[in-house]
C-alpha cells in the first residue's frame, strides 16, 4: 500500500522542509551510516612519502573514493613535501595512538617522526622564511612575517 507520510524531504513542499538551523529532523529521515574499519595493533604503515600520495599513513584505512587511486604528489622530493608527509605521519599516528596508547612500535614511529618533522621546518625555514604565524613570532625581536622577500619574489623555486 502506498503511504503518503513516507516521502523523503525531498517532495516536500519548502514549507515543510526540516530547518537544518535547529537540527531537527522529520520523522522517519534518512540518515547516513558512516564506517570505520576497526584497526589492530601494530598494523603496516605506508611510508610518509607514499600517506601523503595516499592520504593516509595506514594502508588498511586506505578507502579510495569512488575507486580513484592517488599515483603521483607534485611535492614529492622537496623539503616542503618531507614536511607535509611527515605532519601527515604524526597526524595519523597521534591519531591511532588516541585508541592504542600502548602500541610501542606506533609511539617510536611518532616520535622518529616529530623529531625528523621539528629538523626539516628548521632547516626550510632557514632557507625561506617562516612557515607558520608562530615561527615568525620567534625571530628576533621585530615581527618578521611581512618581511621581504615575499614568496613569489623567490627567484628560486622555494619547495
């Protein structure tokens, strides 16, 4: 039998529609099923390099939308793309050890991984500048973020 009450909102005249400002929903809405693979201890890692191709330092939580497999990172062999794969990596891992404090060979990893992070911003912004608000505030004693050279005015490609 067919039930009138049983439309989505789409077919809803406007008026009837749920104001999404309070969150509240109509009777009977659809609501998504999100989905997370559970993860064991000690599971195999990507290299940073390859997470950050990837999007994820962890191969088992590797879920490519729509089957679209990333294959090539336009920053991959520069200082700026070590730094972004290695933030990524103890992103991943701070994430993991959120629900596995006692994974020893994850905190090893983070830590190896935070120290090569710390050495490769240090040694880039050496070479070009700050690359955050809170590393131009360190620099002597003047605000150093607006100082010339601006980026584009490197003659030098600067990743």
């Amino acid at each position: 039998m067919y039930d009138n009450q049983s439309h989505s909102h789409h077919h809803m005249a406007p008026e009837t529609l749920p104001d999404f400002k309070t969150g509240i929903l109509p009777e009977r809405a659809p609501l998504a099923v999100p989905f997370v693979p559970v993860q064991g201890e000690n599971p195999p890692q990507y290299s940073p390099e390859e997470a950050l191709t990837r999007g994820t330092l962890f191969p088992g939580l590797d879920l490519p939308f729509q089957n679209t497999v990333n294959k090539t990172n336009p920053i991959a062999g520069t200082l700026l793309g070590e730094i972004k794969a290695l933030e990524l990596a103890t992103l991943d891992l701070h994430l993991y050890l959120d629900t596995h404090p006692h994974d020893r060979n994850a905190m090893v990893a983070f830590q190896h991984y935070a120290s090569r992070l710390r050495e490769a911003k240090q040694e880039y912004e050496a070479k070009h500048g700050p690359l955050t608000l809170e590393a131009a505030a360190v620099q002597g004693d003047r605000y150093a973020w607006l100082q010339d050279p601006w980026p584009w005015e490197y003659q030098e490609r600067m990743v």
